[in-house]
C-alpha cells in the first residue's frame, strides 16, 4: 500500500502558501495506519521515486515534517509505510509551536490557538462558529508529565494529568495529557520536560 506523494504534497502546501498569521504554529504531516495490529511497532516511512529515496522519521504520534521538493513532485513519487502491504493515510496537523525553555505565556499561547483556528477556518468553514478554549499538552509514554500554572506572585500549582488522543480522531488514546482551559488570569504554564505536542482546543 502506498500513498502519493504529489497527494500529501498538496495537502501540506496549503498551509505554506496560507497567507494569515502563523509565527506561533505549524504544520505536519500524520501517518495513521488503517490497521491497529501493529504490535506495538516502530513504524518506518520512506518516500520513493525514481531518483528519490528518503526515510522519513515519525514520533510517537506519527507526525514527521514533509519535504516540499519538486523532483519527487515531478517524479510522482510515493510513499510507503513498513510492514507488508499495510494500508494509512496521511493528513495535516497543525500544532502549537514548543519552547526550549519550557515557560509559555498564556496570552501567547490564545494567540497560537487563535492563529490555529484561524487557519482551521481557512481551510474548513464548518470551524467558523467555534472558539479558542484551550490547549492540550501531549507527551511521551511512560514519561514524566509535568505542566504547572506559574502566578504572578511565584506561586506554582501543577495541573492534572490524564490519558488520551493527542489529536481528535487518532486512534490511540494512551498518551500522558495535561489540558489548560484559558481564563482571564494572567498566568504562566511551566513544563518539565518538552511535549510532544501542543495541541490547540476548539469548541
């Protein structure tokens, strides 16, 4: 089973050509297996053609970054997915860029959600009555997950974590969360460790 790579390039070049504001954001390419029997397997994605050839990493939640290059555009190239004959596809996910240094102002992060959703509107109107509402912070398995509210006295309060999807409609609902709804309080949120990602929440 193989996807086209001219197919998945077009759905990624919609978010390089959008014209709004995306400093705080970006966009990745999500490889889902139609399968889930996959046992637990590290998955290898390579992109083919006739002069292509190139392995393409994927985290833990399937992303990797899509080269744009015109010569497997022109070659038609494709992209395969490890295991015999297994059957994914790919899509867009636009997450919320992560900081080095682990502190994120929560007034950024409402304006990353909003260029988020600005973007989420662009390319799909039925967003058009949602709002901003939050994030979510999404990280490894097995990892230490760790997101604390930083107040402006210096007081920390660490923020619960549970278990879930790191994008609506994956599959695999067993990754560490940490969700923050917005308030008007101006506040810091402080990580441990980095995420995997951090996902804007529309409703």
């Amino acid at each position: 089973m193989w996807v086209s790579y001219r197919d998945a390039y077009r759905a990624m070049v919609v978010f390089e050509k959008y014209g709004g504001p995306k400093n705080l954001i970006q966009s990745e390419m999500q490889v889902a297996p139609r399968d889930r029997d996959g046992g637990g397997e590290a998955l290898q994605l390579t992109l083919t053609g006739k002069s292509t050839q190139l392995n393409l990493p994927l985290d833990p939640t399937g992303r990797t970054s899509l080269p744009l290059l015109k010569a497997a555009y022109d070659e038609n190239a494709v992209l395969v997915l490890s295991g015999k004959d297994r059957e994914f596809v790919v899509r867009s996910r636009v997450s919320i860029m992560v900081r080095r240094d682990g502190v994120y102002d929560v007034a950024e992060l409402r304006q990353a959600c909003e260029q988020a959703l600005g973007y989420a509107r662009y390319v799909d109107r039925s967003f058009g009555g949602r709002q901003c509402v939050g994030v979510r912070f999404v990280f490894p398995k097995k990892a230490d997950a760790n997101v604390r509210v930083r107040k402006a006295q210096g007081d920390e309060i660490a923020l619960p974590v549970g278990e879930g999807v790191a994008f609506q409609g994956d599959a695999d609902a067993a990754f560490p969360i940490v969700s923050y709804r917005f308030t008007a309080e101006r506040v810091q949120l402080v990580t441990s460790r980095a995420p995997l990602a951090i996902v804007p929440l529309f409703e």
